[in-house]
C-alpha cells in the first residue's frame, strides 16, 4: 500500500498528486487543476491502493466524491475507523451538497464490538448526522432513509448508558433492511447493528448461540449468498462464529487472504479462523501480510489514533500466539518484542487501556513459554503502579527459578504473585473489558505453585493445582487470541505422565485437542501417553499428526511443556 493518489485516474488526462510531497505534475487542464484545488481544501485524505472494488452507489456526480465514499465504507467494514472518518469528509468536500458523506462521517463515529464510544466522538457525531439531515433532501429516498435510521443512534446529550440508543438503532437498520431488501450493505449494516449490542457474546459456554446470534448469522449468510465478496459481511461473520463453529467462516477466511490486501485488519482476520481449526501456519502467514500492510500503512500515511494503538499491535500479537503454536520460538520472540515495543508505556497507564499492558508483558509470556530462564532474570522490574506488568514478572522468575531449581526463590516469587492477584485494582485493568487481569494471575498462582509441588516431587499436590488453574482457564470469556498465553492442559498433561498416569494424561491431551485442533504440543503428549500405555498403533497416527503440525517449529520437545 502507499499514500500515491490515484484521485484523477478516471479524467480524460489525469494529474498525479502525492500526498505527503504535494508535488503536482504539469499538463493539466483547467478543469483538472479546479479539481486539484478542490483536493487540497481542508483535510486532505488520500486514496489508499489495495482497497477492493466494494462500491456503494451515492447520489454524487463527483467520480472522487464517490470513490472516497467507497473506500469510506471499505475501511469501516475494516475497523480503521479514524481513517474511514477522513475519506467520508473528503468524499463531502468534494461534493459538498450530497447527504450521504456526513451519513458514514457519523457512522464511523459511533461504538463497535470492540470499543465504546469516545466522549469526544459525541459532539463529533452529532454534528456530521445534523449535517447530513441538513442535506438528505439532496438524496434519494433510499439515502434518507439510512441517514433516518442513522438518527436513532445519536443525540447531542446523550444518556451515560447507551443502550437505548443502539437498540433503537438497530431497531430501524432492522427496517432499512426489511424495505430494501436487494441492498446488501443495509443488511450487513444491520447485523453489525445486532453485533455491537452484544459483543463478542454470540455463543453461551456449552455450545448454544445466544438468543439474537441466529438472526445476525442468517442476515450475514444472505449476504454472501448473494455477494460472497463483500467484505463486511465477512468479517463480521467470521467474528459471529469463531468462538464456537469456526470451521462454518473457513470461506470467508480464505477470501479475506486476498479480496482488499490494502486493509490490514482485513487481511489479518483469517487468523482468527485458523488458529480455531489448527491450521496455525495460515495464521502466521495472515498476521505476516497483515503486518506489512499495516506497517506501510502507518508509516506513509502517519496514522494515529485507536487503530496503530490496538490493532497493529494485534497483528503482531496474533502472529506471536500461531507461532508459538508451531513451535517456531524465534518467530514468537520477534513477534512478541515487536507487539511490546508499539506500546506506548504512558498510554497503557489510562483506564480502560489495559490490553496495553497485555501487549506491553507478552515477551515475559514468550520467555516462559520456551524456558528463557536467563532473560526472564535480567528482565527489568515493571514500574510500581504497573500492577499487571508487575505481576507477570513475578510470575515469569517464579517459573524460570522453578526452571532453575531454586524453590526458595520461586516460593519467594509466589507469595509476591498471591498478593498481587488479591488486590482487586486487576478487577480495572481488562483486555478488552472481556476478561479481567486479576483472572489470569489466579491461573498464574495456581500453575506456578503447581509446578513448585512437582519440582518437590509432590504429584498429587501438583496436578491438583494445575487442575483448578485450567478450571478457571475454561472459564474465562472467548477472546482471540486466548488472554491466558498458553493452554494450560499442556502443564497438566505432562505432569500426570511424570506421575505415570498415563490413561489421565490421554483425557487431558484430547481435550486440549478439541479446543486447539492438531496442535502439535497436545499431539506430542497424546503421542507419548498412547505409547505409555502400550497403545502402538494409535500412538503411531498421532506421531504422523504431530511430524506435520511440527514441520516449520525450531525446537525438539521432550514434552509439552518445556521445563
């Protein structure tokens, strides 16, 4: 992607204009250096390459007013929000009579299923939909009928709940849809209506869908039914059904690899198919793509905001998790150093922004997950008000001197890690408000004094542990990747084959299996407890299964885990 833009390629003769140079090449025409003036009033936003080809008609006979409303809603439909605002008003620069511009300014403006609503997103919104009230006469009656419904969204004042207004809201996407049942972006624009009133909450912990997820993935499924393309639909259905029936979104994951390659959110969410269905090398090679997209994305256009903040550190965090998954330990580090150095460390200091801090520890997690004893011990202490962080690294030298055979000095670890897991301020520090910090250091404590009992040779005491800490593991809210950095199954599975309970070992292997397909830690164990208990044939299968899930991994496994 760059920041070249290709605003008068559908002229008669055509002037090059780069952004960040301005530099205008001769030979215009006057009506083409009218139109460049016009590019230049204002906030300038550019037309970005790799968009796609989704099109949204409006009513505009501005060839640019209406290819920046596309690439508007493109990046809505990508989750880059603040960039998608800048094309909506540039689209209404260049057109300045037509409604529908402020419509997707307001639009984007609005919460998401993965964040709120900024206060200072509230008078931004309120105007951009008075605007484009102001103008709707200017449209067709389909046009004032999505800024109508548009309307039940926001208000000047507006409640500190704001429950009302999204269901409101989606009440009459809901009746948008019903009247205009041919257009695929009001339907898609319902089910994400249906999505942000509940999200990521569309499956109950047995397998069942919530009341309202069979509405959203019907309206979904019909739009790619009729446009299997569109890629707002698909990206929202992929968010639908991952937590539960990920293989029902393998298409849509296939199709995001490639259909708008500019987008990097886009590009990356196959990941979140893959890593659910084990193919954990596709979703190394997405968040490898989806890096590089958002990397050139960030640097030559200079974005700021919620998008280089949280979601390109999300590439690099997912393409930390399928790594490790493979079992590639020098991926992982680089990854996690890369997800831990975008954080800004006194932006991770304000409420709600606690999944920085998450991103801001995953090189500990790294280190612990391949036994990097020697760096966890040189890490450097977390500043005192950083009460994750700090936790976390109590955490990660209590494992490395449990590595190193040190049990005093784990012990000391561990009695530091209870008192911060206690203190309930972890309550406050979320990720993604969808599972709290204080819930992982409780799995923390648990693993870590399990793995002091095993160092002792107290197996019972041990597995007990480890059982109480995936308890808790299987209890917290569905997020991608999982908050806890690593299932804890593997801990357990491998302690009851040193505890020779092989046939127990087997149980917790498979069932690390069914929620982590073909993942070749698990696979290892299985391998190893089949052949324990002289199950020969089996365990030569699960081998075969495991050569293959192990074929890009850089390290030997005498278990799994590594100790």
């Amino acid at each position: 992607m760059n920041c070249v833009n290709r605003a008068l390629k559908n002229r008669s003769r055509f002037c090059l204009v780069i952004f960040f140079g301005f530099i205008l090449l001769g030979g215009c025409t006057s009506q083409e250096k009218e139109t460049t003036k016009k590019l230049f009033k204002g906030q300038f936003a550019p037309l970005l390459q790799g968009m796609g080809d989704h099109h949204f008609a409006i009513s505009t006979d501005d060839t640019l007013a209406q290819e920046f409303f596309n690439q508007g809603l493109t990046l809505s439909y990508g989750f880059n929000h603040k960039e998608a605002n800048r094309s909506f008003r540039q689209a209404a620069e260049l057109d300045p009579d037509n409604p529908m511009a402020w419509w997707g300014a307001a639009l984007v403006l609005g919460p998401n299923i993965n964040a709120g609503m900024p206060e200072d997103n509230i008078p931004r919104a309120w105007k951009a939909l008075q605007k484009a009230i102001k103008l709707k006469e200017n449209g067709t009656q389909k046009e004032q009928d999505y800024i109508e419904a548009l309307s039940h969204r926001y208000e000047k004042d507006p409640p500190e709940d704001r429950t009302p207004l999204d269901s409101a809201y989606a009440e009459a996407m809901g009746k948008l849809a019903e009247k205009y049942p041919n257009d695929l972006d009001a339907q898609t624009l319902y089910a994400e209506a249906l999505m942000d009133l509940h999200p990521w909450n569309y499956w109950k912990k047995n397998g069942e869908t919530q009341p309202w997820t069979p509405k959203i993935l019907k309206v979904l499924e019909s739009v790619m039914k009729r446009d299997p393309d569109h890629p707002g639909a698909n990206h929202l259905y992929i968010h639908a059904v991952e937590a539960e029936k990920p293989e029902k979104a393998l298409a849509s994951a296939n199709r995001l690899r490639t259909l708008v390659p500019g987008a990097g959110h886009l590009v990356h969410m196959p990941s979140h198919i893959y890593i659910r269905t084990g193919d954990y090398h596709q979703g190394t090679l997405a968040n490898e793509r989806a890096v590089k997209a958002d990397n050139e994305y960030v640097r030559q256009c200079r974005q700021q905001g919620i998008y280089p903040l949280a979601y390109v550190p999300h590439n690099y965090h997912f393409l930390w998790a399928t790594a490790t998954m493979e079992g590639r330990s020098e991926r992982s580090l680089k990854a996690a150093r890369n997800t831990s150095k975008l954080v800004d460390t006194e932006t991770m200091r304000q409420p709600g922004l606690g999944t920085l801090q998450h991103y801001w520890v995953i090189p500990l997690y790294d280190h612990v997950r391949f036994a990097r004893w020697d760096k966890i011990l040189s890490y450097p202490e977390p500043a005192k008000d950083l009460i994750y962080p700090r936790s976390v690294w109590h955490y990660s030298r209590g494992m490395a001197h449990v590595g190193q055979e040190n049990l005093n000095k784990a012990s000391d670890e561990l009695n530091k890690l209870k008192t911060i897991a206690a203190d309930d301020t972890l309550k406050e520090v979320t990720i993604w408000d969808i599972n709290t910090t204080q819930e992982l250091m409780q799995i923390a404590v648990h693993v870590l004094k399990g793995e002091i009992e095993a160092q002792k040779g107290n197996y019972d005491q041990a597995i007990a542990q480890l059982r109480e800490a995936v308890e808790i593991e299987d209890q917290l809210n569905y997020n991608e990747p999982p908050d806890w950095f690593f299932p804890v199954r593997h801990n357990l599975g491998s302690l009851l084959l040193q505890a020779d309970r092989p046939a127990e070992a087997e149980s917790v292997y498979r069932a690390d299996l069914a929620k982590f397909p073909d993942n070749g830690w698990s696979l290892y164990g299985l391998w190893q407890s089949l052949k324990a208990q002289g199950k020969k044939v089996k365990a030569e299968e699960v081998k075969k299964k495991f050569d293959k899930s192990w074929k890009h991994a850089d390290v030997r496994l005498q278990s799994s885990r590594i100790l």
